[in-house]
C-alpha cells in the first residue's frame, strides 16, 4: 500500500514539474519575442531619425556643392553620385557587412539564456 502511496506522490509531482516546466519555457518564450520585438522598434526610431538627419544633410551639402560650382543642379548630382557608389559598395559587401552579422546577433538574442 505504502508503494502505491509513493508511486501516486511521485506522479503528482512528476505532472506539477511538467506544468511549471511548460509555465517557465512560455515565459522564456514571451521574454525572446518581447526583447525582439523592442529591438526592432527601436532599431526603427533610429532608423527614421537617422534617415532624416542624412536626408537634410545631404540636401545642405548638395545645395552648398552647387553654390560653389555656380550650378546648383551638380551639387545634387554629385551627391546623387556619391550615394549611388556607396550603395554600390554595400551591395558588394552585403553578405560580409549586413547578412552575417545581423544572423550572429539574432542567434546571439535567440540562446542567450543568462538574462
């Protein structure tokens, strides 16, 4: 009687450490999706701001460009060119400078189980 005692015990708390168990790998869960989801909205805010400080900056270095040419037209131009070359560049590198070091930093997010 006494083993089928002990038996019932060990069953009841084998299905109460599933229960928590499951209980804890959801909060893990919630707590991955929560930092990644805040790691995309902030990325976007700075993105946002630093796509409009770029944008008045190079309209102020375009129209300063054509100032000192006397052609406002190859100021923006020359900018225009400038962009294009590093897009080019970037393009190129895309897999060294954008691909693998975003996958490292997600997989880093992902398994990082210290926090």
């Amino acid at each position: 009687m006494e083993d089928k005692s002990n038996i019932d015990n060990l069953l009841l708390h084998a299905k109460d450490y599933a229960e928590e168990r499951i209980k804890l790998v959801n909060l893990n869960l919630h707590d991955k999706a929560s930092r990644a989801l805040s790691g995309v909205a902030s990325a976007l805010v700075f993105s946002v701001c630093g796509i409009f400080v770029l944008l008045f900056l190079s309209l102020a270095l375009a129209w300063w460009i054509g100032k000192q040419l006397d052609e406002a037209f190859l100021g923006f131009l020359i900018v225009g060119g400038a962009y294009l070359l590093i897009a080019i560049v970037i393009y190129i590198n895309r897999e060294k400078w954008i691909r693998i070091p975003v996958i490292n930093s997600f997989l880093k997010n992902v398994a990082d189980e210290e926090d």
